[in-house]
C-alpha cells in the first residue's frame, strides 16, 4: 500500500485543483517559505479524517477553505482526494485502487467519498485502521512535533510507539475488560454479603 496522489481544490492556498503524484518510496516537498508544504500535509490529515481544526493549523474548521488573495476571490468549498494503491490488499476493501474524498462547504455541512460512493467519517476511520493511518494520526509529524517526542519522557514516548503500532487500542481495551472485571468481582462479593444474610 502506498499514497498514489493527492488532489487539493479549493483546500487552503490551493485555489485551482492541483494535483501531486507520488511514487513508492520516499517523497520530499521542497519550496520557498509559505509556498504551501505545510499545507499539502494538513490536505493529507484532513482528507483522513482529522476533526481538529488547530491540528490544520486553523482556528476554525472553515479555514481550509481558499479565503481568497488580492487577485482571486475566496472560494465556497474545499475538496481533497487522496488516492492509494491497494494492490497489496492492506486495505480491507475489494479494490486495487482506492480513492478518498472529503469536501466542506463554507455554508455548512461536509462529505466524504470512498471510491467516488457516499461515506461517513467513520467508514472512512475503519477503512484507514490498522493501517497506521488511523484516527490518532500519529503518522503525520508535523514541524515542532519531533523534538516534542524526543523530549518526551519514556512513558510518553512508548505511548506514541504504541498508538502507531496500533498496541493501544488492545491496552484500552485491556484496561476497560479489567475495570469491568473489578467491578463485576465487587458485586459478586457483595451478592455473597446478602446471601450470608438471608441464611
Ligand atoms: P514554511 O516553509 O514557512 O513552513 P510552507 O511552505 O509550509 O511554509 P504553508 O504553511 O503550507 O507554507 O502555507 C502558508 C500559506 O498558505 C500562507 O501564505 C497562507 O496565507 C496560505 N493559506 C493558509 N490558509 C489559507 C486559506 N484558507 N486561503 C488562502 N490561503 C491560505
């Protein structure tokens, strides 16, 4: 599996549909300062899904769309497709190629696409888990983060390991089975209490 392209319309500075094909292997975005690289990866997160308007770098979900510059007016809708090769199956969907689409309006209300198909987020979610590019999207580093997780502490840092090897779904759920457990074990004593009682 790997990303194929990625197709940014009306996303952030990306007024015009612009598409970047990507190759296995390593890419690198190289350009000027503010020429729009942060931007392409905040298209790749928000196309999966992200719901944080300031992990985007914005302070409302609306600022991912193209608010205009002095010779072009601002545009009513933002629209991202991320496609990805599937030729190795690593996606759970009958497809060797699989596009994702997500649009927003500026009047409210948004979409998303699989395979050119009506989908909700969390289909997209599910598609995506146990990819390493689910809902936690600690597959996307952005500038600062590094040094964030190098001077994290050892706990914090083997969290971040975990949540990408997708471990800490099984450890919550691990949690949630002992914490039920307990308190299955503290009714039952007390179900003993009262039949000691009864006697
Ligand atoms: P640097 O190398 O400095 O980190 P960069 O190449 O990563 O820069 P970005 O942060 O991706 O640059 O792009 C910033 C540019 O995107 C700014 O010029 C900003 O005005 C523009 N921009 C961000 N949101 C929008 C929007 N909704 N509409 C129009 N332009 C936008």
């Amino acid at each position: 599996m790997y990303l194929k392209s990625l197709t940014l319309r009306g996303f952030k500075s990306f007024a015009s549909a612009t598409t970047l094909a990507f190759e296995p292997g390593i890419t690198a975005i190289v350009g000027p300062n503010g020429s729009g690289k942060s931007n392409i990866v905040d298209a790749l997160a928000w196309v999966m899904g992200e719901q944080g308007a300031k992990h985007l770098r914005g302070a409302k979900m609306d600022d991912v769309i193209f608010a205009g510059t002095t010779g072009r007016a601002a545009l009513g809708r933002a629209e991202v497709t991320l496609t990805i090769d599937n030729t190795d199956g690593a996606l759970p969907i009958d497809y060797t190629e699989v596009t994702i689409s997500r649009t927003l309006f500026r009047t409210g209300g948004s979409e998303y696409a699989i395979n050119g198909h009506p989908a909700r987020l969390l289909d997209v979610q599910e598609l995506l888990s146990d990819t390493g590019m689910g809902r936690e999207m600690h597959v996307i580093v952005g500038q600062g983060q590094l040094e964030q997780i190098l001077a994290s502490d050892p706990r914090m840092r083997r969290g971040y390991i975990e949540e990408a090897a997708g471990v800490l779904k099984h450890r919550r759920r691990r949690e949630k089975a002992l914490r039920k457990l307990e308190s299955t074990g503290a009714n039952l004593e007390r179900l003993n209490d009262l039949i000691g009682e009864i006697r």
